[in-house]
C-alpha cells in the first residue's frame, strides 16, 4: 500500500507503519472519559477563585469571556486529537518532524508553568479551613501521595479518569445543592448580563487579567497538548496499536516504548472509519470538556455574586475562597460552608494529581521519542521518573519555605501563553501538510487556529510587558 497521502518527515523521526483504521465499536459511549480528565485537570483555581473573583468585582458580565475561551480551546483540543486519530502520534511527537527540538521546547514550557506546587499548596489550605494543620505538612503529604498513586496504578490513565470522574460527579452534585438552597433570585435576574455585555471589558480589573481568564478558561499551556496522551491510552482511532502507561510495580509489561506514528491509507472503508471516529471525538470533547467546564465557571460565578458581591478587600487568591465559604455558612448555613470547602479541596488534589500525570506524560513522550528511541528505557520508567522528579521539587519548593516566590509565579503567568501561540501555529501547519486531503484541517477550523495564534500572541506580549514593568 502506499503513503502518499501522508506527508510525515521523517529526517528525525521513523517513517510511519501503515495499518487500517481499527473500526469504532458499536458502544462508542464506552470510550468517553479523555474530555472528562482534561476537564478534571483544568477545573482548579481558575474557576474556583479566579472567574468567581472577576464576578464578585464586575457582577456576571464577563461570562461571555469564558465562552469565548472555551471555545477556543475546544478547536486546539480537536486539532491536537486530529493528528494522533490519524498517526496514533502525539502532536509533539509530530511538531519534531518539523524540528527535533520542538517537543523540548514545549516540554520545558510545561514544566515551567508548573514547577511551583500552586493547587496542592492551594488544596492543603482549604484544608486548614477545616481541620487546621500546617499548610506546609499538609501540601508535603499530598504530593507524595499523587507519587504513590501514579506509581501503584496498574494503568495510570484508568486511574486518572476514575479519580475525575469522581471529582466532576462530586463538583456536580454540590452545585444541584447550591442551585437550590445558595443562588439567589437577584442572581438569576443578573444572568442575562453575560449575553448582553458580550464583547465588552469591564474597566475595574486588569486587561491582562480578563485576558489571562479568558486565555486558560478549562485548560491551558501543557495541558492542551496532552489531549493526544489521553485519548492515545483510551484506544483512539490509530492510537488503539500503541500501549499505555502501566505501573512498574503492579502493572503488567508492555513494550518497550508506547511511540511511533502508525498512518492509514485514506481508502473509502477507511475514512468512512474515519468519519465515526472524529464525529464522536468532536461531540466527547464538546460534551465533556468544554460543557462541564462552562457549566462550572457558570455556577461558581453565580454562587460568587449570591454572595461574596461588592464586598470589600477581595482578592485573587486562596483567601477568596475563605471568605466565600463564611458567606455560605452565614447564606446558608455552617454545614454548607464546610461542604464547599471540603470539594474545593478535593477539586483541587485531584487537579494537582492530574498536572503531575501530563506534565510527566509530556516529558516521557517527547524523551522516549526524539533522544532515547533506540536505548533500552521504556517510556514507562521515564514517566515515573518524572512524576517522582516533580513530586521531590514542588516538595523541596515547600520545605524551604518559598510561598509563592515571584519569578515562579511570573514564569507560570507568561509561558502557558507563549506556549499555546506556538503550537497554535505549529497545529495548523503540520494537519495542513502532514495529513491527506480528505482529512485535513481547513474552513473555519483553520480560521479558528489563526485567531488562536494571534489572541495567545497578543496575550503573551500583553502578559510579558506587563510583568516588566512590575519590576
């Protein structure tokens, strides 16, 4: 068979395999979940303090920015999926067919954005709201519990999709809660404001922070990138000829390295395959990430403007969440303060546990791939040995007592964007030349990735000059 409706360059990378398309199963419902742990993960301080932070200062009319957001990010999702349903490769695997060290670029971004422990730190102070305890202690612990369990998983991305599983179940039952008891009639009056103010930036926050909201609504920087990662391990189009991440101690052997493209020739049977396999990842990821993360950023805005609205001396940081939570006690009662609390702080483990898993995903992919292709370390050991390399860091960071050191805390604001400004771009060239005809981006998506480029490019220059001048 030939290729040649594939254009994969392979000056750093082996040429591609040619298979079939595996057929989708007839219950495709049973392969949903890699929307549901990218939302998971992005479900984190973004949408329990930051959204409802802007709400509490402007009321409900900046919604629209996180529609807008969403949907941006929804178009990056499905492009990244485009390229591993069509190659069983991840998009950074295929950005390094272009050069070798694009991977790398985008790895070291990642680790970055995350190198401060920001949502265990943020989990173990909800904590504290609870039980009392040292931030600390408490933050030291859950990390090395997210190495533990990422260690002792027999397939790490089963365990990821049940613990945010768990965790979007447990976020949607305390909202049906707050729907009925916490959200006032004032604010179901003032929701017309998020339609109406469309397009409109309101003047008492920052620019760069309503652009900054906007940017990472669900997701963002890295995190995007490891769509291809998840929906390779759930068995996705060419990714179901790859194996998945299992554990070294509980798991069982898989090959040596889950890399290689794997490319399809673009017969009638086979991009009728083709057709069933992007309608149902388009509508999972539609469904799931962009939907149930909407929904949250809705409801959490909404619970902020039942009760944190116009009140004096708030702030960006953990300690809104404290104050809305003695909101909610005096709203509602001392019980559903204390439930707040309690998912916020699981909301947040999970996310940390899910950022450890894509950062250390991210860098086993694009090591095993581009540098260590032929030497005997299988992707596997490179992913444990990244996660426990964060876990020892972000514990480090914390013991020696650095609270949210500044450089941190401006790498983290400035490389998410210069990252998705990139691969932005990159994700258009490579589905434009890389795939075959009847598969490749074009229309409005290839107008969406353009817009993309030149909003998380203005917000990288926007956010940069913005942090100079601080200093």
């Amino acid at each position: 068979m030939s290729t040649d409706a594939f254009d994969l360059k392979t000056g750093n990378l082996p040429a591609p395999e040619v298979r079939d398309l595996p057929e989708p199963p007839r219950r495709m419902a049973r392969l949903i979940g890699p929307g549901i742990v990218a939302s998971g993960v992005g479900l984190a301080s973004g949408e329990f303090i930051l959204w409802p932070y802007i709400t509490s200062q402007v009321g409900l009319v900046f919604l629209w920015g996180a529609a807008l957001g969403l949907t941006v990010q929804w178009f990056l999702n499905m492009e990244i999926e485009r390229y591993t349903l069509a190659t069983g490769e991840t998009a950074l695997s295929g950005f390094n067919r272009y050069w070798k060290h694009w991977g790398l670029f985008f790895v070291l971004l990642a680790v970055f954005q995350n190198l401060w422990p920001g949502w265990v730190t943020a989990a173990a102070t909800m904590l504290t709201y609870l039980f009392g305890g040292n931030v600390t202690v408490i933050a030291v612990l859950m990390l090395l519990t997210i190495g533990a369990l990422l260690t002792l998983a027999p397939v790490v991305y089963t365990l990821m999709e049940r613990l945010l599983v768990v965790k979007v179940a447990v976020i949607g039952l305390f909202f049906v809660v707050a729907v009925s008891l916490a959200i006032t009639a004032d604010t179901w009056k003032a929701l017309p404001d998020a339609v109406t103010h469309a397009g409109q930036f309101p003047g008492d926050i920052e620019f760069a922070v309503l652009m900054g909201a906007i940017a990472f609504a669900g997701a963002g920087g890295g995190q995007n990138l490891c769509q291809s990662n998840w929906i390779r391990d759930k068995g996705f189009g060419m990714g179901a000829y790859l194996p998945r991440l299992t554990s070294p101690i509980t798991g069982r052997p898989t090959a040596a390295t889950a890399s290689g493209a794997t490319v399809f020739e673009p017969t009638p049977v086979n991009l009728r395959r083709w057709q069933r396999w992007w309608r149902f990842a388009n509508w999972e990821q539609a469904l799931t990430f962009a939907l149930i993360t909407f929904v949250t950023i809705l409801l959490t805005s909404m619970l902020a403007h039942s009760t944190v609205l116009g009140s004096a001396g708030l702030v960006n940081t953990i300690d809104f969440l404290d104050v809305e939570g003695q909101a909610l006690k005096t709203a509602v009662g001392g019980w559903f303060g204390t439930l707040f609390w309690a998912v916020g702080a699981f909301s947040l483990f999970a996310a940390a546990a899910g950022i450890v898993d894509y950062t250390s995903r991210l860098i086993a992919d694009n090591l095993k791939v581009t540098y260590l292709g032929r030497r005997p370390v299988s992707e596997n050991t490179i992913y444990f040995a990244g996660v426990w390399v964060l876990v020892l860091i972000g514990a480090s960071i914390l013991a020696v007592g650095l609270d949210q050191p500044l450089v941190l805390l401006v790498i983290s604001a400035c490389v998410a964007g210069v990252s998705m400004f990139f691969y932005s771009f990159l994700l258009l060239l490579m589905n434009r030349r890389a795939l075959p005809q009847a598969i490749r981006v074009g229309g409005i998506r290839a107008a969406a990735l353009l817009f993309s480029t030149g909003f998380f490019g203005t917000l990288s220059v926007i956010t940069i000059s913005t942090q100079v001048q601080k200093f």
